[in-house]
C-alpha cells in the first residue's frame, strides 16, 4: 500500500481518485436533475394556470340602447323610488330582451327558425337586469327615455368571444345555440359588442351559478387584506414581545425550555387544527359571528405566532452580544439596551418574517373551511373596525369555490384568481427579500 | 415605549369590539351542497330586488347543515338549512334538545339523478337491474350466489355496447348515494329476483329483520375498483370521467345541463332525465330537496320571511324561473307550498 503512494502523482490519475471523480459528478447530476425536475413542475403548473386563467381577465361587453317605458317601471307615474321598488329584476328583464331584438332588427338580422326573441334576450347576461334596476332606481328621472347602456355578455357569449365555445360545442351545449352565435357575430359587426379588460373580476362581487361572467374577486380580497390587518396587528407585535422576553429577559428553566419546545411544535401543527380551536373557541365559546374575517384573522393569528416568534428569536440572536455589553457598559438599563440598540438591529429579519408569516396566511385555507368562510357571500363587508365582523370570504377560499361550480365559466375565473393569489404573493415575497438585502447587516 | 402603548391599545380595542355585541343583519344559510347553486341564485335575486342584504350561504353538506341548524336559537345561529333530504326524526329530537323547536319545512322542487358518459364514447340505455347486476358484490348466477363475475356491460345486458364496466359514483356522506342505492340498486335487485334469494339466505329473528338483512346485501357494492365512490364534487367525477374514457359517472341533472357539450345522458327504465320527465314522475331517480326554517328567528332577522316566501314564490321556483332553467324540477305542488310558507312564524 505505502509504495503505491509513494510512486503516485498528482497527475496520473488512480482508480481511487477516478472513483471520487466520478461520485462528485453524479452528484453534481443529481443536483441538476433535482432542480430541473423542480423547473419543469413550476413551468407546468404556471403555464396551465396562466392558460386557464388568463381569460378571466378579459370581458365581453355589449352596448345598447334600451328603451326605458314609463307604464312598465313607474305606473302611478310620480317618480317615486319607493313605489318604482315593486318592479322587481323579472320586470327589467323584458326590456333587455327588446333592445336586443331591436338592435337586431336594425342590422337586418332575420330571425331563424325555432328561435325566440328569448333567446336573442339570453346572449346577455342575467346580471343585466339587476344592473339596469339599479340604475332606474339611482336616476329615476330616466323613466320614459332611451339609454345606452354597457351590460355583461352572457358565460357563454363571453367563451366564445374567448375561443372556448364554438359552433360545435354550442350545437351540443343546453345553453348557448349556433344561432345565438350567429346573432352575436353580427353585433360583433355592429359594433355594439367588444371585448375588453376586466377590471370587475377584481372589484365586484362573487356571483350565482347562472352569471359566471358577473363573479369577481372584490368581496374575497377585501375579507383578505382584514384578515390580513388583524393578523399584523395582533401576531406582530405579540410575536415580537414574546421573543424578546424568551430571548433577552427570560431565565433558562425547565418552564423556558418547555415553553420552547411547545412554540417550536405549534409551528408544525397542520392547519386545520387552528380551524378547529378557532370554531370551538372564537364561535362556539366567544359568541363571534361565523364567516367573518375577525374569527378567520384571529385563527390565522395563532397560526402565524409560531413562525413570527422562531424568526424574531433567530434575529435576536443574531445580534452579537458585544452591542448589548457596550450599551449595558455605558449605564443602559437592560431595557434601554434592547429597545434602542439591539430591537432595531434585528428589525429587518423580524419584518421578513413576518411577511413571509403573513404571505403563508394569505393562502391558507383549512382553517378557514371551519369557521363558515367558505360561503357565497355577495355582500361587500364595511370599513373597519365593523367591518371585521361582517360576512367575507377569502381568496383562496374564492378559488375553492370556483372550481366546484358546474358551469365551465368558473374554470376560467378560478384559475384567474389563482393568479391573483400568487400575484400578491410574488409581491410580499418580494417586499421580505428586498427588505433584508436592503437593510440586513451582517458581523 | 410608543410601540408599547401602542401595542396595548390595540389590543384593548380589539378586545373591547369583540365583546361589543354586533347585531347580524343578514341571513345565514348552510347545508347540502346540492341545493347551494339554487339557493345562490335565489340570494342573489333576493339581495338585488329587497332593501336587506344578501344572504350568505354555506355549503357542506346535508348532515351538517342540518346540525349547525339545531345548534340553538339566537344570533349566532343558523336561521336556514339546505337538505337534499327530508329532516330524520333524530335530527329533530337534537334540535328540541337545543331549543329549536319550530322548524318549518319547505320543498323547494325535485332533483333528478343521471347517468353519464364522455360525449364521444358509447350511447347507453339503462334498467336498474344492470345497474345492480354490474355493481352489485355477489349476484345469483344458476340459484347460486356468487361474486360479481361481470366485466362488461354486454354480460349483464346483451343490448348493452361491449365496454368494461368503469363507474364513478357519490360517496357515502353525499345524500344523492341514498336516492341512488334505493332507487336504482335496490330496484334493479327486485326486479331480477335476486332480492328474494338474499331474503332466504338473511338470518334474522323477525321479518323485518330479515327483509333489512335482504336489502343490505342487495346494496353492497363490489369492492374491485370497478366502482369507485366520489366523495367530492360533481367537477370532481367529471374530471374522472375525461380522464377514464370508458366510464360512466352518476350526476345531478342540472350539473348535467350545464354540461352538454362534454357529457351525454344515458336514458334509465326508457326516458331520458329532463325537467318535464322528472316533474311527471316518468323518470325514475329524483328527490325532493328541502330547506328548513328557524320558526324563532322569523321577525328577529331581518328579511327572513320574506327570503322564504321569495324563494318559493312562481317567479323563482316556477317552472319558468330561474331554478328550474338551471335544472330544478318545479314543484307540481308549489301553490301548497307558497301557502305553508305564508303561514309559518305567523304566531311570531
């Protein structure tokens, strides 16, 4: 063995030193293939979720004229609100139905066979009505007169506009008919109809089955940014005490040490278990109303308190203990010493892990499945602070829901939130990582 | 220090609110997940035609609806609950237990089930004797039980296509299993005369016993894969459907309706599933749905009443509104309905 050693250069190669040539190499290859398994997953679910998705923000609108008659909407002729109410959407929905068939006959559209001016009407979509409902009620003063008015294609108008339907889906689909199709190239040739970006997918509400068209994500990221609100105010700041009382106060016991052990196990427990405590505490116990974002903010709290408090202690300690001793040796008090020289060194690792804390909330969903969130709320909640007790839903419950609706509209509109989802992720994430190259200071 | 006092005032005024007592203006909704996409539409209408807010409607379940529902009386309760079944006695005694004791129940029309397949694959036309005999665990062969040794559609019906048998159906918590059980699997067992083969064969002390016995055997599925319960969505078996071409799931014949141009309806005992069949009765597997009423909170929530009377009322429910255009089956009686509904909470 020894003179093998001896009589080896560094330049001819030994079987030993080919063998560990080798094993680096197939590990650097299974590093490789790892990432790029990895690669090829993310390009997979993002260009399927991109595809599906990216329709939802585009929108088919039509514009008409409708005739507005004073003996259908306001029959004692006063223009009174409050009498002009009794006229529900059914009555408004005839109307819509006329312009249509107006502004057909206008363009010389001959009516085929088997079709009825219901269904010229029913390439509109059903939110139309209530939207012209509340428009004759906000201006009554409009009662007799002709209005142009911008309304919602319908689902499936919208699909094929989009490419998703064609003659030979709609020859075969229950709702929409090849006709329908006919009569909407040719307001396509009118001009009254024309797709454009859809800024309601993000402010309106969500909406019924029948009006996949008329659903957007306003209700769901609102219910989001409070629950996000309250999570920040509570978990940071609680977070944040606690850390430093375990880090720089806190003698080292046994109490300490389970209490550590506990905050580490609370980080891993699945979410779902929050959802739980949160029902049989927050709603069953405390009296809170279900669906709103208080109980879901209050339950995603406790979630989050974990993450918050282990990142806060990991910058703490980061801070080298020679600025703690230079202050104390100056005549600090400890407090002085934490709260003006070590808190704001540690700064910007506690704010990245509380965005990331923040960021992990923001898409989840167990916990909220429990507590009534996942619902069809319509209703816009209030500003704060009542506002935190009102009914929301939440955007990854918004896309839970979509995809179990049956019109194949909603496909397309979950996927578009998805991308709304990861949107404001991307730009948390991005806010933590600038934060720490930014002001992140290494010993 | 700021930062400390800033923290405690918040924290007390987070306190503070909570404790705040915060009087619900909208109606809670929970319940069948069936029943959900109807009562979307109707609390839609409902918030665009009434000055009260719209309701707000949970989904999760039959069961569950119905248990949120007899939590108790009060604000932070339920006031409605969607069923895609009648209320069991047993519910009704939990609700009491808690205090809930004027339920008013309201049929809002009838739910039909289908069976379908991939629009490019083989036309069916079912019995629910080919039901069972494809998806029973054991049938009679010869006078002898034996397990389900069939592979194909054409060996339980020779007038069946040649297609491996593939099924997707509803799993055990979805109500629709029930209606599916009774109303095909335990019908297709009768008619074949297995069921009188398992009642011999049932141990038991009385008749009834034995008769249970019999139907329980008779509703036992084969445990091979050639069945496969879904206990989510409908989208769910629909996915299953695309991605296994020679399959046949169980819907609900509005999500059917919405989806004609994927999905082709297999006729069951000669009619095809439409809302007119359904509505005569022709069309064999159809239920009731339901939702259920908090007598107590008629008068204390607001617009509740109204919700009720809304939902059932000819514009919606009839056979030309917007729930039956979606699939629900109209109810032939709604008149009756409309009237029950008008009654309720009166004494309130």
């Amino acid at each position: 063995m020894s003179t093998e050693i001896q009589g080896s250069s560094l330049f001819a190669i030994t079987d030993n030193v080919r063998r560990r040539n080798l094993a680096e190499k197939r590990f650097r290859a299974y590093g490789l293939s790892a990432i790029a398994v990895g690669i090829i997953a993310l390009i997979v679910l993002l260009s399927s979720v991109l595809s599906n998705g990216s329709g939802a923000f585009m929108q088919t609108y039509v514009t008409l004229q409708v005739e507005l008659p004073a003996d259908k909407l306001d029959k004692q002729g006063n223009r009174n609100v409050e009498e002009m109410k009794s006229v529900s959407t059914f009555g408004y929905t005839p109307l819509i139905r006329a312009a249509v068939v107006a502004r057909a006959d206008q363009l010389g559209w001959g009516m085929p066979d088997g079709m009825t001016p219901k269904d010229m009407g029913a390439i509109i979509s059903k939110e139309a009505a209530a939207q012209l409902r509340r428009f004759v009620l906000a201006n009554p003063d409009v009662v007799g007169m002709t209005v142009t008015l911008e309304m919602l294609a319908n689902g499936r108008v919208d699909g094929y506009m989009k490419g998703r339907v064609d003659r030979e889906i709609a020859a075969l689909d229950g709702n929409v008919s090849p006709q329908q199709l006919d009569l909407v190239d040719l307001l396509v040739e009118g001009g009254n109809l024309e797709k454009r970006f859809n800024f309601a997918f993000l402010t309106s509400p969500d909406a019924s089955g029948q009006r996949p068209e008329a659903a957007g994500l306003g209700v769901a990221i609102l219910g989001s940014l409070y629950m996000m609100m309250i999570v920040l105010v509570l978990a940071l700041p609680i977070g944040v005490a606690a850390s430093i009382y375990l880090e720089e106060f806190a003698p080292t016991n046994k109490w300490t040490d389970l209490i550590e052990v506990n905050i580490s196990n609370l980080a891993a427990v699945p979410s779902i278990v929050f959802g739980i405590l949160g029902l049989a505490i927050f709603i069953n116990f405390g009296g809170m109303p279900q669906s709103a974002p208080i109980v879901g903010g209050l339950v995603l709290t406790l979630m989050t308190l974990p993450t918050i408090i282990i990142a806060t202690r990991a910058s703490l300690k980061s801070v080298p203990p020679s600025i703690r001793d230079a202050a104390l040796g100056v005549g600090a008090s400890k407090m002085q010493s934490v709260f003006h020289h070590v808190l704001p060194l540690a700064a910007p690792g506690i704010l990245t892990g509380t965005i990331i804390g923040l960021a992990q909330a923001l898409g989840e969903t167990a916990p909220l499945l429990l507590i009534g969130m996942v619902a069809f709320v319509k209703e816009f909640p209030a500003a704060p602070p009542e506002g935190f007790f009102d009914p929301a839903s939440a955007l990854p419950v918004q896309v839970y829901n979509w995809t179990q609706r049956a019109d194949a509209g909603f496909v397309e509109r979950a996927s578009g939130a998805i991308i709304v989802l990861l949107v404001f992720l991307i730009i948390m994430n991005a806010v933590a990582v600038m934060l720490r190259r930014r002001f992140e200071r290494r010993w | 220090m700021t930062f400390l006092k800033l923290t405690a005032s918040v924290l007390a005024v987070a306190a503070a609110s909570s404790t705040a007592a915060h009087a619900r203006e909208q109606i809670q909704v929970a319940g069948s997940s069936t029943v959900l996409p109807y009562a979307a539409i109707v609390a839609e209408a409902f918030g665009e035609n009434f000055d009260f807010p719209t309701p707000v409607v949970e989904s999760g379940g039959s069961s569950a609806g119905l248990k949120k529902f007899c939590e108790g009386v009060g604000e932070g309760t339920i006031d409605v609950a969607n069923a895609s079944r009648a209320i069991k006695d047993r519910e009704v005694a939990a609700c009491a237990e808690n205090g809930v004791t004027d339920i008013v129940e309201v049929r809002i029309g009838y739910d039909g089930i289908v069976f379908a397949s991939d629009i490019a694959g083989n036309s069916f036309e079912f019995q629910p004797r080919d039901w069972y005999l494809a998806l029973s665990e054991q049938v009679v062969v010869d006078g002898e039980l034996v397990a389900n040794p069939y592979t194909m559609w054409n060996e339980v019906n020779p007038d069946l296509p040649e297609q491996e048998i593939q099924a997707f159906i509803p799993g055990t918590k979805h109500g629709t299993r029930e209606v599916f059980e009774d109303k095909v699997i335990l019908a297709g067992c009768e008619a074949t005369g297995d069921y009188d083969t398992y009642l011999a064969a049932a141990e038991g002390d009385t008749d009834k016993a034995r008769g249970k016995a019999a139907e329980k055997a008779c509703i036992s599925l084969r445990t091979d894969g050639r069945t496969v319960d879904i206990d989510g969505d409908y989208t769910e078996t629909l996915a299953r459907i695309i991605s296994t071409p020679h399959s046949i799931g169980v819907f609900g014949l509005a999500f059917y309706e919405n989806n004609t141009s994927i999905l082709q309806v297999a006729p069951m005992g000669g009619v095809v599933p439409s809302t007119e069949t359904i509505a005569t009765g022709e069309y064999p597997v159809s239920r009731p749905l339901y939702f259920y009423i908090k007598g107590a909170h008629v008068g204390v929530i607001p617009g509740l009443k109204e919700y009720a009377e809304f939902f059932v009322s000819d514009e919606i429910a009839g056979p030309d509104g917007p729930l039956a255009e979606y699939g629900l089956v109209s109810d032939p009686e709604l008149a009756d309905i409309q009237a029950a509904v008008a009654a309720a909470g009166v004494s309130n």
